[in-house]
C-alpha cells in the first residue's frame, strides 16, 4: 500500500478512468511498472524512448 495515495482501495477504479481520459483525448503516455530501483529504470527508458521518438 502506499501511504500517499489518496483512496488506496480504488486505485484500479482510478487508474482506469485515468486510461480512459487519456485515450479519449488521444495522449501519448506510458505506463511505468515495477518497485524501487527497477520501477525508476523503467522510467528512465520511457523517457528515452519518448525523447529519442521526438527528435527522429
């Protein structure tokens, strides 16, 4: 659980409507997964990767 987060027993619920508004309005976003350090690589590829896709 994160101590942070508002509302940690719908965070499914939220996390889908976030999928869905974001679709709706045809955003480019990534989904970063993972714990700790592997969770901050991933996020750092995604930002590569994003980065590298707007410059080509």
């Amino acid at each position: 659980d994160d101590p942070l987060r508002d509302f940690p027993n719908l965070r499914e619920h939220f996390m889908q409507v976030w999928h869905n508004e974001l679709h709706a309005i045809h955003a480019t976003y990534q989904v970063i997964s993972g714990l700790g350090e592997d969770r901050f690589q991933n996020a750092r590829i995604a930002v590569a990767n994003f980065l590298s896709s707007r410059l080509s």
